[in-house]
C-alpha cells in the first residue's frame, strides 16, 4: 500500500468509511495505516512468533484468510476485535484498504510498530462506528465468545458489509466440553469465554440477520483433538501452546477423518444477501 491509501490519515478514513457521528463518539485512531514501515524486525519476530507458531491460530486465521481471497486488491475488509491488528495486516499484504477494531489500547500500540499494520481503531464491537454497508469484508477471529452480546456483535458485523459482502469468522465451538467439565471451565476462565457457538447456531443468528451460511468447518473435530485442545488451552503461559505447534499436522490430519459437525472451534463464511 503506497501513501495515497483512503485509510491513511484520520479524515480520510473517517470519510471513505461513512458517517460514525450517528453511531457512537468517534473512535480514537491509535495510528495511522502507512504510518509506519518493517522498522522494528524484533516486533515483526514476535509478532509472528505469538500469531503463528501456535498450535492451532495459524490453521485457524490461514482458513479465513485463504476465504477472504489472495488478491484484496481495492476491497474494504474490517477486522472485529482484531488485537494488535496482525491478521488485518495479512489482509492489507494482499492488497486490501484495512482497519482493525479492538478495546485494548496496549494491544494496539504494539500493532502499530508491525509491519502492514492497517489502520487501528480503538472502539466496541458492539457499536460498530461506520455506516451501512461500508466493507466488502468482515472477519473475527475467536472473538464473539468473549462478548456479552455476540448476537448484537453479529448484527453490527451484518449492518457494516455491503450487499454480496462476506463474512469469515471463528468461535469456540468446544462441542464435547461436557465431557471435561475441569478443563472446560478452566478454558472459559482463563479466556472469559462467555459463550460457545455451533456452527447450526450461527447459521441460525446470521440468517436473521440477513446472511447465508456459505460454508463452515471444524478444527479439532474428534475426542481426542478436542481434549488436547482443552489441554493446551489450559496451561498458563504461552509455552505450551507454542511448542505444540508440532501437533498443527497431526491435527489436521485427524480433522480430515473426521465428521465436520463438531469440535473445538467452528470456522464460518457467510454471504449478505443482496435483498
């Protein structure tokens, strides 16, 4: 992305993206997309580090990139409470105009320094600050869990794509978590998850909502997966979880020989219908 990107300066932004007045306050910008360039290779190292070698983040957020397409060339995409921006900036590699919406301010600052860091909005994700219809894409990654409100999330998510627009997203499924009630509530705990959601379940609040249920997939679909997943999820700190990265083939090995209609996190692509 060269200087002239609409998302590179605050009055650029707000106006490629609509009216935000009638919707909430405006939205402090943490930074500005192009601000800054690859100037800090140890941020990109452990940027990297903490978003793919990680036993199951990388497959996860690789699927919905490779659904949002290889060339985002001219298309507007948003990222739902994406953190530090990584994964929008991933979207912005490939050619998108892209903003990341997130709470956590300290999350942000560090997005900035990265490399293809996209615009970083600090706002809720419950009050989407953009108009109708204003991204091609939508995508969320294992967020809607942790909000009080995913179905208003949803809405919101569903309001901001323009007609034909998708949306990819993931949630913790965690369809056997009854089987491990130790390791589950552990999970919830440790990650504030407030919420699990199915891929039938999902299907059902985007329909209301106005999207079609495209296609969907499960990680970690069979027992033993989701044990490990519960497992990993469990241990504080990021040791393990990284170390287990050499379980990534393993596991999507197991995933193909299982049925797609359950597991630990569901993956969705959803299409705004057109009327």
């Amino acid at each position: 992305m060269r200087g002239d990107s609409p998302l590179n300066a605050r009055f650029a932004l707000f106006t490629s993206f609509g009216s935000i007045g009638s919707r909430a306050s405006a939205p402090r910008l943490t930074r500005r997309a192009g601000q800054y360039t690859s100037r800090v290779p140890f941020d990109n190292a452990i940027a990297y580090v903490g978003h793919q070698v990680h036993f199951c983040r990388f497959r996860e957020a690789g699927t919905l990139l490779k659904w949002l397409g290889d060339d985002l060339r001219g298309q507007r995409v948003l990222d739902v409470a994406g953190g530090d921006g990584y994964w929008a900036g991933q979207a912005r590699r490939r050619g998108a105009y892209a903003v990341s919406i997130d709470l956590s301010r300290s999350k942000m600052v560090r997005g900035a320094r990265l490399a293809y860091a996209p615009a970083l909005l600090e706002t809720d994700a419950l009050r989407l600050p953009f108009g109708a219809a204003t991204f091609d894409r939508v995508m969320s990654i294992c967020a809607i869990e942790h909000f009080d409100d995913g179905p208003r999330a949803l809405a919101e998510m569903a309001r901001v794509l323009v007609p034909g627009g998708e949306l990819v997203m993931s949630a913790d499924a965690l369809t056997r978590g009854a089987q491990w009630p130790r390791l589950f509530d552990a999970h919830c705990r440790r990650y504030a998850v407030k919420h699990t959601y199915g891929h039938e379940l999902l299907g059902s609040l985007l329909d209301e909502r106005g999207l079609d249920l495209v296609e969907h997939s499960y990680q970690f679909r069979g027992q033993q997966a989701e044990r490990f997943y519960l497992a990993m999820s469990s241990v504080k700190g990021k040791a393990a979880p990284n170390a287990a990265v050499f379980a990534t083939p393993l596991i999507a090995a197991s995933d193909r020989r299982e049925p797609n209609d359950g597991g630990s996190v569901v993956l969705i692509r959803a299409r705004k219908r057109s009327s």
